[in-house]
C-alpha cells in the first residue's frame, strides 16, 4: 500500500492509497483511533454504496447527510453537532468522514469544533476530495458572504484513499478532479505533466491503479507544499495558481461553472497572461490546453461571462483585498520558483482583461 506523509505544526499523519484501501478502514482506525467511540459521517449518495465497497461498519452510528455544498453551513454544522450531543458522544470518540469534499469539509470542522476538537480520520471518496480536499487539514463551512469563510486548520489523523471507488462517481465529478491533477503538474512536476498526457486514455478508464499512482503523486506534491506552509504565510500560494480566475468564473456564474472546470480555464488563461507577461517561459500555456482537452475539460471562455464583470469579482475577491489582482504562476511548466521574494504577483487589471477577452 502505497503510504504518503503529510507534516504539519503539531505532528503528522499517512495517507494510504490502494485500490481496496477501503477493506482496511477496520485497522486503520483501530491503529490511529484506540478505544474512540466513532461517529461515521457521510451523505445520501455514499451511504448506500458502503457495503458494495467493502467498507467496514466499525461498529460505529451513521450520521447521513444531504449531499451538495447547500449542506456545507453553519445550520447543518449545529445539527450535526447537536446530534452527536444528543447521542452522548464524548471527548473519547472520534469522526470517520466517508465522502466527498463536502462531507470531508463539514464533518471535519464538525470534528474541530465539538467539546473543542476531537480527531478525524478522512475517507475520502471523489477525486477532488483524494487529491485536493482530504489533504492540508483545512475544514470549513460556506456563509451567504462566500464559500469556506468559516473554518479552521484540523489534521486527521490518517486519511484513506480507494480509487476503486471513482468507478461509482459521475463523469463530470471525475474529470473535474483531474483539473486539480493539471495543476499539480504544472506547479510542481514536468514529468508528471507528461504522464498524465501519456496515461490519459487509462486515466479516463478509471484503471484503478492508474488512478492510484495519479492520487499518490499528487497528493506528494500537495503535501510537500503544505508542509512547508500550513497556514499559507508563502509557498503555498503556488497551490492557487489558476484559482483566482476560478474563482471568478465561479461567482460571475452563479455557480453554474463547477470548481474543476473552472480551474481548468483558470489555469490556461492565467498561464497565458504570465507567458505575455514575462512571468512563465512560453509554451506551457498549449501543452496545459493539449491536455485539458484530452481529458475533456474545458478550455474556452462562456462569452457571456464578460471579461470586466470577472475582473470586478477578481477585485472583490476576500483573499486578494487591498492587494490587487494577483496570481500564482509557474515560471515554467512543473516548475514554480518566487520572484522578488513573492510567490505571487500583481497583475495590471489590463492586462488580466486582455488574457479574458481572448476568450480561452
Ligand atoms: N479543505 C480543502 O482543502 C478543500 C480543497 C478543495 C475543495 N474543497 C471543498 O470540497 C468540496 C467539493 O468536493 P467534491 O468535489 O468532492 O464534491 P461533493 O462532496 O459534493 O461530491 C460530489 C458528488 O459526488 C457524490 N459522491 C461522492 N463520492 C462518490 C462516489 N464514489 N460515487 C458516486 N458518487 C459519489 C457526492 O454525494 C456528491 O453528490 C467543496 O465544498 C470545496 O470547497 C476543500
Ligand atoms: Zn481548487
């Protein structure tokens, strides 16, 4: 079994990636959670398919939730915390999360908070939760002013990665975990970029065990960047590249362009403005669209979304307030460096609108 680990301030923890991983949830919790009573969060689309994944019950209660961010609140974290105090749990037990970010997310910052922390083991179940979500011990819930707005730094104690699951998960939930293994190659690894363009006919198979070194290299690559910068004072900027644009995409949309696909975009036209920019050594930007397309992300622009409405909510956007438009590029493709002691840099709002009007 293939074993990543990921540092933090106050310790560290593995990440077991296998197809089957699943079977050995029984072990792992027995090993990192001794004696805990365990809460088992999931939702409505994960709970049925448990079993049929070989899932142990760990002899624990089910807490199901409704899928969908909608559930990632405030009112669906009191809930839950006031079913686990109405069902007696105490400082001795313990949150097995089994799903995807969502639920990792909520029943996390449900962990973080209850009788003022109590551990987590992660489970998670899409791509994007395996690859991005279950990793950085980051646990949030959205508010009516943005997403992930409310939250805390919470470790697990071991997350437990099955790719054999992914065959279960809707296409478009699959590719647009894909997005973020894009980005990780880009920031961080030229060779993984090219295997993700040579292995993209059995990625999109769901070939278990290409799915498993896919996750096991991306998670290193995420978990070597968050242990160097937990709370994401430098370095970690890296992880956002493509992200500012996204986040726009998102919001000017409503929500109607998904996370991953919006990353997707972001990537290539925030690459684009740092090749025209001077910040990233040209030629990147055609091989991350050759790829984008092979996997069947997206890669042009929604023209209605117009380039100054995404350049306002750019403007607006909390992370960047006072400090400009800013974005981290790499400086080629798989490789990130600072420059001028920054990983990131001001855009000049013109130049961002040039990048968006050329339409992806
Ligand atoms: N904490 C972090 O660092 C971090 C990083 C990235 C994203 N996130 C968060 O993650 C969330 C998105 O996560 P997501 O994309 O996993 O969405 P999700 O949790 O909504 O899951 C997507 C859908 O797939 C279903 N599902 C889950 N596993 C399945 C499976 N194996 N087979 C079939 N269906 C399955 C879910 O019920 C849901 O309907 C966002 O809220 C985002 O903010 C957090
Ligand atoms: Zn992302």
């Amino acid at each position: 079994m293939a074993t990543v680990t990921v540092r933090h301030a106050r310790g560290s923890y593995p990440v077991l990636i296998e197809p089957g991983a699943l079977g050995r949830l029984g072990l792992v919790a027995a090993e990192r959670l001794p004696g805990r009573r365990l809460a088992l969060v999931t939702d409505d689309h994960v709970a049925p398919r448990l079993a049929a994944w070989g899932c142990p019950d760990l002899g624990a209660r089910r807490f199901v939730i409704p899928p969908g961010e909608a559930t990632k609140s405030r009112e669906r974290w009191a809930i839950l915390t006031d079913a686990l105090l109405e069902a007696g749990y105490g400082r001795d037990s313990a949150i097995v999360a089994i799903g995807g970010g969502v639920v990792g997310d909520l029943a996390g910052f449900v962990a973080a908070t209850y009788l003022r922390g109590i551990p987590v083991v992660q489970v998670p179940t899409t791509l994007l939760a395996m690859l991005d979500a279950s990793v950085g011990g980051k646990v949030a819930v959205d508010t009516p002013h943005g997403k992930n707005l409310v939250g805390a730094f919470h470790p697990p104690e071991a997350v437990v990665a099955d790719p054999r699951v992914l065959a279960d998960l809707p296409e478009r939930d699959f590719r647009m975990g894909l997005a973020e293994a894009v980005k990780h190659g880009v920031i961080a690894d030229a060779g993984y970029f090219e295997w993700l363009e040579r292995e993209a006919p059995r990625i999109l198979e769901r070939r278990p065990t290409v799915l498993a070194h896919l996750v096991q290299r991306s998670v290193e690559i995420k978990a070597a960047v968050v242990g160097d910068d937990e709370r994401e004072a430098g370095v970690r900027a890296v992880l956002n590249a493509g992200h500012t644009v996204a986040h726009a995409l998102e919001q000017v949309s409503g929500y109607r362009v998904p996370h991953g696909e919006a990353v997707a975009l972001g990537l290539l036209v925030e690459t684009r403005l740092a090749e025209a920019n001077g910040w990233c050594q040209p030629g990147a930007a055609a091989r991350i669209r050759g790829l984008l397309t092979v996997l069947g992300l997206p890669t042009r622009l929604d023209p209605a979304l117009r380039p100054d409405r995404l350049l306002d909510a750019m403007a607006r956007d909390k992370k960047n307030r006072g400090g400009g438009i800013r974005i981290a590029p790499a400086a080629e493709l798989g490789r990130s460096e600072p420059r001028d002691g920054s990983w990131t840099v001001t855009v000049p709002p013109a130049a961002m609108r040039a990048a968006l009007a050329e339409g992806g």
